[in-house]
C-alpha cells in the first residue's frame, strides 16, 4: 500500500489532519523536499505524534524501485511539500503501483497552484506552468519561455516556478528575471509586461512576500520563489495588482 500524502504550501504541520491516522498506521514514512524547500522545524514532532521515525529521501531515491518495493509488502507513505500530484514524478509511482496491483490512496492538501489566488490575478486565467532552471556553464535553455510566450498570446497569465536546491544554490529572482529579459532581447520584440510582473516568495507562510518585479526588495528574497507573468488583466485584476508594491 502507497499513500501518497500532501503536506501544503510550507510548513509541514500544514498537513491534512486525516494523514495523521494513515501515517500512525503506515510501517515506513519518507519525506521528499526536492520539489520544494519547505519548512520542516515540525519534523520531531510529527515524529513523536505518529510514533515513527521520518526518512528525508532524495529524488534519485524516489524515482528508484525503493518505495515501489516497500510498498508491495507494507503500507508505506510518501509526504511531498504542497499538492501530490502537482509534480508529474510522482504521478509515475501511481502509475508503477497500478501496474503492479499495489494499492495506492492520495492526500491532497494546498498548492501553489490554487495560492496564487492570493495575488488577485484570476486562476481561471492562467495558462501552462513552466520553470526556470539553474544555469551552468553548459546548460542554459530557453525553452520555458515558449511556454510563457504562448500564453501571453493567448491572454493567459504564467507562472514560472524557479529551481532550487538548497539555501545555497537556487535561481534568484534578480536572475529568473534577467534570463527572461535576455531572451526577449533576442527576439526583438517587446513581449512581457515588465511593470506588472508578480515575485513570490515563500508562499503560503508567515514570512510570505509578494513584490513586482521593479522593487529593490526582490534582491533579498529566499526560496521557494517563483514569478507570475500576467498575460491580458481584467478589471478587477487591474485594480488588485494596484495592492502589490
């Protein structure tokens, strides 16, 4: 048996209430963070509430056979930061469970998807996700903003989730926005508009910012990050975006 058990926006004892008896019940519990650094200052307690130790695992772990395999013989649990299923990855280990007649059961909890509400730009509205990935020396794509740019096209706004790794190695605001500028650059063509471009950091806690791209403060900003960029703005969009500084 599989639980796959979301644990919300940041903090970890934003987790649903009903996990608790499933994680109480289950004989192993793990802990991905890859998909988003969230706060787990609540990990010992949790530990102490459920009775079991929780093992942080990387994303190599979680794409191997180890959970599927436990999850043949015992009732295993998986928590992951925000929503489930808001990470194609992890849809694969349901998809790898039913294939192997493995039952599974999913815990949804809040997700960046849905909090991005809070910004006043209308969910209805927005179109494909992408992401921003860090650069190196030899990897530097541009794909993600194809994404972007057939939204706008369409009227729809994008939100661009931004890589990171760890509090040390993570894509900046400051240098999400630059790529992008770069980019537009190339093209030539006038494409976002820079003046109402939304930055989010650590959404979903109390320590939650939610500037325009133009603030100095930007430059300050820690993980989990990630950019809203408006496509068409309706009225009450308009009036709302007047809020965010």
């Amino acid at each position: 048996m599989l639980y796959l058990i979301g644990t919300g926006l940041y903090y970890l004892n934003d987790l649903p209430l009903r996990a608790l008896e499933k994680l109480k019940n289950c004989d192993e519990v793990f802990l991905e963070r890859y998909t988003n650094l969230n706060d787990i200052s609540f990990l010992e307690q949790l530990e102490n509430q459920i009775g079991k130790k929780i093992d942080i695992i990387e994303r190599e772990t979680v794409e191997s056979e180890l959970i599927i395999e436990k999850a043949s013989k015992n009732k295993v649990a998986l928590l992951i930061p925000g929503d489930p299923l808001a990470a194609t990855t992890h849809f694969s280990l349901i998809a790898e469970c039913k294939n192997r007649d493995i039952k599974t059961e999913i815990i949804h909890s809040s997700s960046i998807f849905s909090a991005v509400g809070e910004t006043g730009l209308s969910l209805y509205k927005f179109g494909g996700t992408t992401s921003i990935p860090i650069y190196d020396e030899h990897f530097h794509p541009e794909s993600f903003f194809e994404v972007i740019e057939e939204n706008i096209k369409c009227g729809y706004h994008s939100l661009v989730l931004l890589e990171v790794r760890n509090k040390e190695k993570f894509v900046s605001a400051l240098d999400a926005i630059q790529i992008l500028k770069n980019i537009e650059n190339k093209k030539g063509i006038p494409i976002v508009d820079w003046n109402n471009v939304i930055v989010i950091s650590k959404l979903g806690s109390s320590d939650q910012k939610i500037y325009k791209s133009g603030n100095e403060e930007i430059k300050n900003l820690n993980p989990p990050l990630s950019l809203i960029v408006p496509g068409k703005l309706n009225e009450n969009e308009k009036e709302a975006l007047k809020f965010i500084d």
